[in-house]
C-alpha cells in the first residue's frame, strides 16, 4: 500500500497540531476509540446531507466573491470523493490521507522542521490502517494541520470553479491559499475603500463549512469524520490568531512607503516585495512552530506553552464574531513583532527580492536561532511576551472549536 506520509524533502509544519494538542490537553475524552473509515463511507451513509451543506457553502462563498453563483449540472449529488472535493471548492487532486501525529514519547528531541507544505510531514506523522482504532483527540490534533497540505491551493485557478481572480495573493502556487487562510477585520474604512477585497472573508465561509460537515457526520455516526472536520475548523480559526494572517502589511507602512518610492511601478513593486514579506512570515512560523516543538517534546517550561493552555474568557457563540475577537490583538502586535523578530535574527538574506526561505532547501531556523538569541537577547525576550499574547488567542479559539460543537458530539 501506498504510503501517507510524505518523504523528508516535502513536509510541512505541524504548528496547528502542537497549538491544538496543547490548546485542549486532556480535555478531549480519549477512552472512546474511533475507527478509521474512508471518506466513501460518509458520503454514503449522509445521503442528501452533504450536497445540501456544498450548496450552502456555495452560496455563501460566490456571494462574498460578488459572483453569480455557479449552479451548474456538477453538483447535483456527490457520490465519489471527487465529487466532494468538487463541490465544496477544494483542490481536486487533494488525497486524503490516514495518518495520525506522532506522540511526544514517539519522537526524537531533536527532529528537524521543514519549510515545504504538501502533506503529513514524514517526522512528525505515521499511517494509519483503515479500520482501525485511533482517539478522538489524535485525530482532531492530526487533522488541525491538514488544511495547509494543499486542499486549499490553486483553486482560482480551475475554469470550472468559476472563482474569478483571488482576492488577494496568487492564483497559483503554495501561497494561492491565501484568501482562505487569511481574514483582514481590522483595516481601517479607508483601506477597504481603495483595496474592497481585503475584506473578503473566505475563512469565515470555510470556517462555516467544516462546522456543518462535522454535524452531519457525528449525525450519522462517523465521528472519526465528524472529529476530522472540527480539526480542520481549528485550523482556520488559529489561522487568524497569526500577525502574518490578520495583518496585510505587518512591515510598518513607512517602511513599505520608502521602498515604493524607490520603486513606484505597482507591478514591478509587487513582483520585488512579495519575498520581503513572505520571507518574513515564514521565518515567524518557523521560529514559533520550532520553540513550542522543542520546549514540549522535552517537557520544558516556555511562556508560549503557558499561553496556550490558559483560562480565558468566553467567546461570542457566532464564528465571524469569535475570529473578529481574537484576531484583534495579533492585529494589532503585527508591526512591533515583526519587528523585534527582524532586529533579532538581524539576517539580509530575508531582503532579498529573489530568495525565499520556504523553497531554500538549506533552510533550518535550529542553529541561527541560538545564535541571535545569544546575540540579541533583549529582542528575544520581548518578542516571546508579545508572541505568547497571539498565542493565547490560538488556544481560546482551538477551545471555542470544541465547546460549539457539544451540541452534536
Ligand atoms: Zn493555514
């Protein structure tokens, strides 16, 4: 059998499921056992249920586009996984995979990180046989990851989808997400005046999505799927608890401003400054996604860990309120993390309009991260305070995922 798991040159981060395994730490029930059951099984056994939900979310996401909705013939019934994958405007060559993460015992101190996103990352998660038995907890942790092994790219690119042009990033490529991975509530009037499509909230609408397909499975009794899909919704909501997600422009404007004016040609200005800020936000998931890693795999104290697991306050029960709330903060940290984190690493190579550190594959934050903390301790110290803050948001959020759904577990 063909594996799961992707070889070392293509993996991804596992963020969201450290986020989401810390975030509910003993609070999922993991006596029950699940079984593993392909997605054919649910598409059988919901009838009518999920091409009803793919109408819905249809709807919903043409109407946020200012596009006609685009009924066709295609979407009459789903009956293969294609079909779901169609209708509900993921990418059609997605595979879904059986896999679950690794637990802490099961992995090495000091395994490695790899920028790359397009599938289960080889170090951090193994296959899993159908019909067998795995936690409900496994599986949401697992699956809060796998938004980000490609389901979501090149969408606007497929002439059957209909999506017009993306509301912001590319039409191809791994950053082609974009529109459904980030959410911008926080802009000010003005900047939705001159740019409408940065208020676009297509996360909301996938958001929505996952919500209702995991009722539908846990009302017919596939709560492996039904935990599956509260994964993915956790993911989308952690999303905007990241500064890079919430915040179109982290780099302080003037910042920005100067570096048009040396180069006032939109396309041109464009093409030269999308590494700046990509490089950035990368080298920010890398740094967190590697500190939290290794400060929970060897059971080590951390404020980022702390922050994850604290009480905190109820949310709105109405998700655009929820991400609209927990969003805030990261929004509005956007410009001073990023900039603690470009004096700490201190690093050129991150200006540069042709490198891109997530297709370096060199590129290991472990090594120059120690370096410019011995170096620049102060901006390391701040940067984890204001950090820890987002992160409190993440895990308030992974825990409003499981609370709303109550009601249907
Ligand atoms: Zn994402």
């Amino acid at each position: 059998m063909e594996s799961n798991i992707l070889s070392k040159s293509a993996m991804s981060w596992n963020t969201h499921s450290i986020i989401s395994r810390i975030a509910t730490l003993n609070s999922i029930d993991d006596k029950e056992k699940l079984t593993v059951t392909p997605i054919d099984t649910l598409i059988k056994v919901s009838g009518e249920a999920l091409s009803q939900a793919a109408h819905r979310f249809r709807s919903q996401l043409y109407r946020e586009l200012g596009l006609p909705l685009n009924l066709g013939n295609d979407c009459q019934q789903i009956i293969t996984p294609l079909d779901f994958l169609r209708c509900f405007r993921l990418n059609p060559i997605t595979k879904f995979r059986y896999v679950r993460v690794m637990e802490v015992e099961e992995t090495l101190p000091d395994m490695i990180h790899d920028p790359s996103r397009d599938g289960p990352p080889g170090h951090s998660y193994i296959d899993t046989q159908l019909e067998t038995h795995i936690s409900p907890d496994a599986v949401f942790l697992t699956y809060s990851d796998e938004p980000d092994w490609g389901m979501d790219q090149e969408l606007f690119s497929i002439p059957a989808y209909s999506m017009g042009s993306p509301p912001f990033g590319p039409a191809t490529g791994s950053s082609s997400q974009a529109p459904f991975h980030m959410a911008f509530f926080h802009e000010k009037r003005i900047t939705y005046w001159i740019m409408p499509s940065l208020g676009k909230r297509l996360l909301i609408i996938r958001s929505r999505m996952c919500f209702n397909l995991a009722e539908i499975a846990f009302n017919c009794n596939q709560s492996y799927w039904g935990w599956r899909f509260l994964g993915w919704a956790a993911h989308y909501l952690q999303d905007v608890t990241c500064p890079y997600h919430c915040c179109p422009f982290p780099p302080k404007k003037e910042k920005m401003l100067k570096r048009f004016l040396m180069n006032p040609f939109p396309k041109q200005f464009v093409k030269n400054n999308m590494n700046f800020l990509r490089n950035r936000h990368a080298l920010f998931e890398a740094t967190v996604s590697y500190v939290m890693n290794e400060h929970f795999k060897k059971q080590l104290a951390h404020p980022f860990i702390e922050a994850l697991k604290a009480n905190s306050k109820e949310l709105p029960a109405d998700i655009d309120l929820a991400a609209r709330e927990i969003s805030k903060l990261p929004y509005l940290l956007a410009p001073k993390i990023n900039n603690l984190m470009v004096q700490l690493f201190s690093w050129p190579l991150i200006d540069k309009a042709d490198y891109y550190l997530g297709d370096d594959p060199d590129f290991a934050v472990n090594g120059i991260l120690e370096q410019a903390i011995e170096a620049r301790a102060s901006y390391y110290g701040e940067f984890v305070e204001l950090v820890s803050q987002c992160l409190h948001e993440a895990g308030r959020i992974t825990r409003f995922v499981i609370e709303s759904s109550r009601g249907f577990i």
